[in-house]
C-alpha cells in the first residue's frame, strides 16, 4: 500500500513538470529614451569617451622648467639651504659657546641634588640667550663682512662662507689659547695627515724649519679640538661647582650616622641645605657671571 502511495506521488509530480512550457519573456528594454528634455549628463554618462589623437604624457610646465640647467642649480641651493637650515642646533652647538653653558648648568642641577628642578627646558632657553649674549660681537662681525655683502649682490656665495668663517674660527682659537688646550688641536692634525708633530727650530740653522700657524689648522681639526676644549673646561667648572655641595652631603651624612639613623637617606635631609646655601650666596648670579667672564670680554 505504501508502495502504491509514493508511486501516484511519483506520477503527480512528473506531470506537472512534464507541463506545457511557458514562453520566455523578452528582456526589459533598458535603453533611454531620448528627447529635448534628456539632461546633457545623462547624454554625457551614456557614451563612451574618446580619447584625442595624440595621447602622449605631457610633463607640467614647473616640471618641465626644472629640467633647465639654471633650475637645475636653483633646486640644488634650495636644498643646500635647507639641509643647513635642518642642522642649525648642531651648528649652535659645535660653533659657539653652548656647549659650556648648557654643561655647567646640568651639573650645578646635579650638584643639588634637584634632578627635575630647574626643568631642562628652562636650561636650555638659559642656555641659548647666554650664547646670544656672549655670540653677539661675533655674529656682528660675521653680519657685517659677510652676509651683508653677499645678500646685497657684492660677493659670491663662496667668498662669503670664506669671509664668514673668520670671525668663528676667531673666536674658538681665542677659547682654545685661554685656557691651553692646544694638545687637542695637535691630536686632531695628526689624524688629518697635515703633519704628526711640529717641526723644532734647529740651533744655529740659516733657515728655521717652519711650523704650523692656526691659519695652517683646517677647519676640520679646528672644530672639534674646539668642542673638547669646551667639554674639558665646563668639567672644571663643574667639578669646583661641586665642592660645597660635597661637604654638605659629607657633614649630613656624618651626624646621621652618629644620631644612628643608618636608614634615613643622607641626601634627603642636605637637599633643603644646599638649596639654602645657594640661595643666600645668590647662586644663579654667581653662576651665570662666572660664565660670562669665563669667555673673556
């Protein structure tokens, strides 16, 4: 019986799709109509794009213009001066008197015991308006033989670095004689291979055997020999800086010890002293005089 059911299902259900086919409906006529009232968009999206005849790319006229010799030498100054520009704090640091002031700053920070206080940025801003101060005779010169000239069109590009450089080297020679760190200048040369030692002036010779002068020293040896000098005495100025400080951690820590407080931390109990002592010595005039004076006047 149930055999018989599923087979008249079977039946029913091949009839059915054995049925009469439907025909096919045409496919909807997406075209638009045109007229007057089209909009020219519509006309626009509905065709396809030409391309002109000569379809080679064409560089931009600025473009184009770059590719000239004279602004081909034009771009290369822009980016000569834009280099210089990007390394400006390192011509600060290594050409002028910065380098001292921003150490002997750290370290009297330091010799506190303030390791937050004064905050560095206050440092540096100390820093570089005691450089303006001290720079000014220098730049002053360097304005009035060559920069001057050179913007109003008077001497070339080259002969202002070379004119400029004067006053600088002036002033780091000036540095380097002050406080006898000519060693520095020697080692420098030595590596540069302008010559190893100076030539001695031998005893009853016609001629002495001549010896290097600071206009022989080349840039090259100059400068750094000047930012060691800078480094060695800002050191100097540090370590007598330190002194007082010193004795004062040396005294607190000596009572501490003879009171039997072996855990209270000697530098917290000298830190309000010496912020006393430095206080009433005014040391932040003595410290900033003492750098000004040490750069001669």
């Amino acid at each position: 019986m149930t055999h018989r059911v599923i087979f008249l299902q079977g039946c029913i259900i091949a009839a059915l799709l054995a049925g009469p086919a439907r025909p096919a409906q045409a496919a909807p006529d997406l075209t638009l109509p045109l007229s007057s009232s089209t909009p020219s968009v519509v006309l626009a999206q509905a065709q396809p794009a030409e391309l002109p005849a000569d379809s080679s790319l064409q560089l931009p006229d600025f473009l184009s213009d770059a590719t000239e010799r004279s602004q081909v030498s034009s771009l290369i100054k822009l980016i000569i001066i834009i280099t210089v520009l990007s390394l400006a704090p390192a011509i600060i640091v290594m050409f002028t008197c910065f380098t001292r002031i921003i150490v002997v700053l750290a370290l009297t920070r330091q010799a506190l015991g303030t390791s937050q206080l004064p905050p560095t940025q206050i440092l540096v801003g100390l820093a570089i308006l005691l450089t303006v101060l001290i720079m000014a005779p220098t730049w002053s010169q360097l304005n009035s033989q060559a920069l001057s000239p050179y913007l109003s069109g008077k001497i070339s590009g080259s002969q202002a670095v070379e004119l400029g450089q004067v006053p600088l080297r002036a002033f780091m020679i000036r540095q380097i004689d002050t406080y006898h760190n000519g060693a520095d200048v020697w080692m420098f040369i030595e590596h540069t291979g302008l010559r190893s030692e100076p030539e001695p002036v031998l005893a009853g010779a016609d001629q002495p055997a001549p010896q290097l002068t600071w206009a022989d020293v080349p840039n090259r040896a100059l400068v750094p020999a000047f930012v060691i000098s800078e480094l060695k005495t800002a050191f100097l100025m540090g370590f007598k800086i330190y002194l007082p400080f010193l004795v004062i951690d040396m005294v607190v820590a000596s009572i501490l010890i003879s009171m039997g407080m072996f855990m209270l931390p000697p530098v917290l109990v000298s830190l309000p002293f010496k912020i006393l002592l430095f206080v009433l010595v005014n040391g932040w005039h003595l410290l900033t005089g003492s750098l000004l004076q040490s750069f001669g006047p």
